[in-house]
C-alpha cells in the first residue's frame, strides 16, 4: 500500500468503519480500511440487539463484515494510523509502521476509550461481570444481585434503570455522599439497598464474581457489578488535522470526549467524516454501523459532486479545443 491513493481511506475497522467501507465499496468507490483490531467491545462474548444477529460473538461478526468489504474490493490492512494529514493532493495517512496512503476522503471511525473505575478487579472483570451497559447485558443478569458502583454522577439513576432487569440491586456508595430528597424516595420505593463504605476489591471464585470487599473487610454478596467509565474518543491521529476532540458533559458532568460532528459525521475539516463512538458516545453495534453507511453515503455524494466538476471541466476544454480547431480550418 506504500504510497497507493484511494477515493476514500477507512480509519478503524469496527462496525462503524466496516459498515462504511461496505457502503463505498459497492459503490464502486476504492477503499482501504486500516484498523488496530482493538475493538472497545473485545471483552465481551456475545452482541446483542444487533438485529438478525443477536448472540453472535463480536469478532465473528467484524470478521463477516471484512469478508463483505473484501468481496466487493475494499482493502483491508491492520495496523495503525498515526498521524493523518491534508495537503493539494488529499489526504496523507501514515501508519505506525511507516506505511502511507493517499486519499480524497477520510471516514474515521476509531471508537473510543473506557477509563474504568479504579478499583482492583473490575479491569480483569471488565465485559464480563463488571458491566455498564443495562441494554447490552441486563438480560444476561436478570433476577440476580446486580451492584451498581457510585463513581460517577446519576447513580441513583443508574440503579433505578438496572431496577428493570432484576429485583435485587444494590446501590454501593463506596465512600461517597448518600442520596437525599427524591432520590432517596426512588431508592425506597425500588427496594434498591444502599451499601455506603468503600470498596477495596471486586471478589471472584472460579471465574465469576462472587461480590465486593469493603474496607472493613465485609463482602457484598453479588453476581454482577455495574461501573461507569470516563469515555474518550481515540483520535491522536487526527490531531495534525487539526480535529480535536471536545468534552463531554450529560446533566452537568463531564463524562468524557468525542469528535464533535453533525448528525451525518461530517466533520470542520472539509473532507473528514466520523462515525460510531469516536463520535457518539452512545452509539450501541447496530447504529454506530448504521452511522457508517449514513457517513459512506454523505462521502460517495460528495465525491460525485467533485467527479462531476471534473468532468464539466474535461468536457468544456474539449468542446473549446475543438471549437479552436474549426476555428483553424475555416
Ligand atoms: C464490554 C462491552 C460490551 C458491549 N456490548 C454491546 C452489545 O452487546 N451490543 C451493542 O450494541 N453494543 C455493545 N457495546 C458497545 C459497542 O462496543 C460499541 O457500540 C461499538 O464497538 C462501536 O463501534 P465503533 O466501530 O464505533 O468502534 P469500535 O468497535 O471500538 O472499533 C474501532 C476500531 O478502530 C480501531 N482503531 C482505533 N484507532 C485506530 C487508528 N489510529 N488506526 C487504525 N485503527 C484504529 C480500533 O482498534 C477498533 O478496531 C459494548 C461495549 C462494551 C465496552
């Protein structure tokens, strides 16, 4: 690929990326997806709410996606960009390799990171028992005793939406402040106990969480753990464009970062479009996909704006030079 140009260059193979490279592929447009196989779901075993393919395991399913991209001649390569850049000719992206590429346009869909909560344990349980998505894996945990860890603002909240899948949830404070007024009345109502001390470690037996260690050495017993990450869009690479992401803030709280954008993905840079959760932070599988093909469409319209420029431009010159060469033979 040193130095190859495409329509369009595909940065991040996920749903969102792959969706897009799908999309401009079988529009006929060249594609090169590059992508770091480090998907933000890579800890879970199954997908679920993707529609005709709920249960399937999530590298199954980017695998498929690679098949379709590739069956109508979209390049893919692993690897990472480190740096894209703009100039008269399009687009310059450099992999950490050294490998470049051109392009006239970028669809960046590099998702994003969770900080998780620093407590010992919910890293290794992370996707596994130490969840914080209700709609991706509240099914899997219904009746049994979800802990839901107060780190983050809206936890009550939090809890009273988990209260959905299960009976038995415990809202853990780990040290911080209870809730008072309406939210200690939805906290009673919901039966949802509150655990105020702080919490020293997640405890597992086997390989399933069996509960939380307070400080005074006392277990919670529970069967799953909900915990709120710090979402932060990945998009190193496109500093020296000039795109930085900006914070994030739900009721008041920062919660992270994402690559601001309109709801097509484009972008303030002319020519960059993104999508899935470097974008939108709750994008689930099946609309951060659905976010590339809308990205895909927007980039393949653009393109044939351009294309069509070109060719009124090819078209008048040749309409003059043969005007010029009547003109010379008259
Ligand atoms: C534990 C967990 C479980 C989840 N379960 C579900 C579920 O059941 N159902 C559901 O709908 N959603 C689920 N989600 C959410 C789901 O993971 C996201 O909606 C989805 O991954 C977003 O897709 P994406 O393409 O935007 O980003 P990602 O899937 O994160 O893909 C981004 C890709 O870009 C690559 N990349 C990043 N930077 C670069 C670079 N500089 N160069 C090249 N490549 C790069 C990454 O390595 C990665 O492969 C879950 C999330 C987590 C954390």
């Amino acid at each position: 690929m040193m130095d190859a140009r495409y329509d369009v260059i595909v940065v991040g193979g996920g749903v969102a990326g792959l969706s897009g490279a799908l999309a401009l592929a079988r529009a006929r447009r060249s594609v090169l997806v590059v992508d770091a196989h480090q998907p933000r779901n890579a800890s879970a075993d199954h997908v679920h709410n993707y529609l005709g393919r709920d249960g399937v395991a999530p590298a199954e399913l980017r695998a498929v996606g690679r098949e379709e991209v590739s069956r109508y001649g979209g390049e893919i390569v692993a690897g990472r960009v480190g740096t894209a850049t703009k100039d008269t000719d399009g687009f310059l992206v450099t992999l950490d390799g050294g490998q470049r590429a051109r392009a006239r346009r970028l669809l960046v869909a590099t998702g994003l990171v969770d900080t998780l909560p620093d407590v010992p344990g919910v890293a290794e349980r992370w996707g596994r028992d130490a969840l914080h998505c209700p709609h991706c894996t509240g099914w899997e945990v219904r009746d049994r005793t979800i802990g839901v860890l107060a780190t983050a603002a809206m936890s009550t909240h939090r809890a009273a939406v988990w209260r959905q899948w299960s009976p038995h949830v415990v809202l853990l404070l780990h040290g911080g402040p209870a809730p008072t007024g309406d939210e200690a009345e939805w906290l009673a109502a919901l039966d949802i106990t509150v655990v105020a001390g702080r919490i020293t470690e997640l405890v597992v037996a086997g390989d399933a969480l069996t509960g939380v260690r307070l400080a005074g050495g006392e277990v919670v017993a529970l069967d799953a753990v909900v915990v709120t990450p710090r979402y932060d869009a990945r998009a190193d690479a496109l500093a020296a464009l000039g795109l930085s992401p900006v914070s994030m803030e739900v009721a008041g709280h920062v919660i992270g970062t994402h690559v601001p954008a309109d709801p097509g993905g484009t972008t303030a840079i002319p020519g960059v479009w993104v999508a899935g959760n470097v974008t939108a932070v709750g994008d689930h599988m099946i609309t951060a996909a659905a976010a590339g093909l809308t990205a895909a469409v927007a980039i393949n319209a653009d393109l044939a704006v351009e294309d069509t420029r070109a060719a009124v431009d090819a078209y008048r010159r040749r309409l003059a030079a043969d005007a010029a060469v009547r003109a010379a033979s008259e």
